[in-house]
C-alpha cells in the first residue's frame, strides 16, 4: 500500500513539474501592454500611410475630372463659335449669306403654305467709302454696327437682316400679305437709318440707296431675287445723289465730293 501510494505522489510531482514549464512558456509568448501599444503604433502608421495615398489618388481624379469639364467646355464654346462663324457675319454679328438662303428657303415654304410674299430689300450706304478715308476703317466698323443694330431695330424677330458683303445689307421679310407692308419697313427703314451717327466724337450722317424684289412675283430662287432688288437699288441711287456728311465737334460740316 505505501509503495503503490509513493509511486502515484510521485507521478502527480512529475506531472505537475513537467507542466511549469510550457506554462511559463505562455506566459512569456503572451503579449506585453508595451508589444500592444507597438503595433497599435504600427498598425495606425501603416492606416494613416493608406489613406494618405488615398486621399491623394482622389485628388488626382478630381484634377482629371476638373480638366476633363474644363476641356468639354472649351470644346463646346468652340463649336458655338464656329458654327456662329459659319452662319453669322463677324462685324455685325448679323445673318450671313448662308443663313439668309437657309431663312429664305423656310419663308418661301411657308409663304406658298398660306398664299403670302416675301420681300428681299437690298440696301447699300452711299459713299461709305468716303467715310473710311477721312476717318479710318476703325470708324467705318463702329458705322457698319451701328447701321446693323438699326437694321435689326426696324424689323420683327421673324425678318432677317443680313450683312450680303462690305457696306451692302439684305432684308428679307416674311409672312406679307401684300407689298405694301414691305414698302412701310422700307420707308422705316430709311429713316433710321437717315439719322446722324455720333462716333468717336465725329457726326456722320449716310444716305441709303434701296431696292426691293418680291416673292415670288419677281423671282422664285434667292439669288434671281437679290439681282432684281440690286437692279433695283442701283436705279434708286441713281434717282438720288448721295452726299454723306462728317463733322467733327465744330460746325464745319465735311462733304463728299466737296
């Protein structure tokens, strides 16, 4: 009985003392506070690293972006600007002959559509040329826009006032039951047009010669039309010498041909 009694004691001490070891074991592999804190450390730089490169990348994307819109933009704008080069004169800004034949084309359909006219008024200022040698080309411009601006004053927003080339302008008025109506904006017209133009301290008063062609008694195509009215606007000026005047901020008054 003590034999079997010490043999087993003994085992259990050989047990016990067989596991001190590993236990010691983990306790050392266990983690210190200071190892946590460590690679809390580590980890944290390693977060903050990230998400710099991240913060980075997205400001890249927004800079690409940026230049994207930006270049969609200028894109956009030049396409306007071509296609109002096209179709627009650069001075006046006005219709030019292409967009008059393309405006003439839809009054002309719908004139036939509902049994009405259009009018063609061909205009040319009288020694216009007068003007750009006394006063410069400069001067002669701000005329040009000015005579534009009227232009675009005495008709309605479904007429057409085109600059045709130099100092010569085209009218097209749609939607007329009968000529009278075109003789009335021609008559206006003159008028506005008669009256003295202050530029850069010079005042100039231009006479107008005008001719008219109607649609589609005249002619039926654009360009048969716009030889009428020319006709017609070369016997006008002849009807009517024209003398411009120029004065500047004295009473001297400058004449054509004087």
């Amino acid at each position: 009985m003590g034999s079997r009694a010490s043999n087993g004691g003994g085992e259990a001490l050989a047990v016990t003392r067989s596991a001190v070891p590993r236990r010691v074991d983990a306790v050392l592999q266990e983690p210190s506070p200071a190892t946590d804190l460590a690679e809390a450390r580590r980890s944290l730089a390693a977060t903050e690293l990230r998400f710099a490169a991240a913060l980075r990348e997205l400001d890249r994307l927004r800079r690409r972006d940026e230049l994207r819109e930006l270049e969609k933009t200028l894109l956009t704008e030049a396409v306007v600007k071509a296609r109002c080069f096209a179709y627009h004169d650069e001075l006046t800004n006005l219709p030019n002959r292409h967009l008059l034949l393309d405006r003439f084309s839809l009054a002309a359909a719908l004139a036939e559509r509902h049994d009405q006219h259009v009018a063609v008024l061909f205009l040319d200022l009288d020694r216009f040329k007068h003007v750009n040698d006394t006063l410069g080309h400069s001067v002669g411009d701000k005329l040009l826009q000015q005579v534009a601006q009227r232009l675009v004053a005495c008709i309605r927003a479904s007429d057409t006032a085109c600059r045709y080339g130099g100092d010569e302008f085209v009218v097209l008025l749609s939607e007329l039951a009968a000529k009278d109506g075109a003789v009335v904006v021609a008559d206006n017209i003159r008028a506005h047009l008669a009256a003295p133009y202050l530029i850069d301290g010079a005042q100039i008063t231009v006479t107008t010669s005008l001719g008219m062609a109607m649609y589609p008694v005249d002619a039926q195509g654009l360009d048969e039309l716009l030889q009428v009215a020319d006709l017609a606007m070369y016997r006008d000026k002849a009807r009517r010498p024209p003398i411009p005047s120029i004065s500047d901020e004295t009473p001297q008054r400058v004449r054509a041909g004087s």
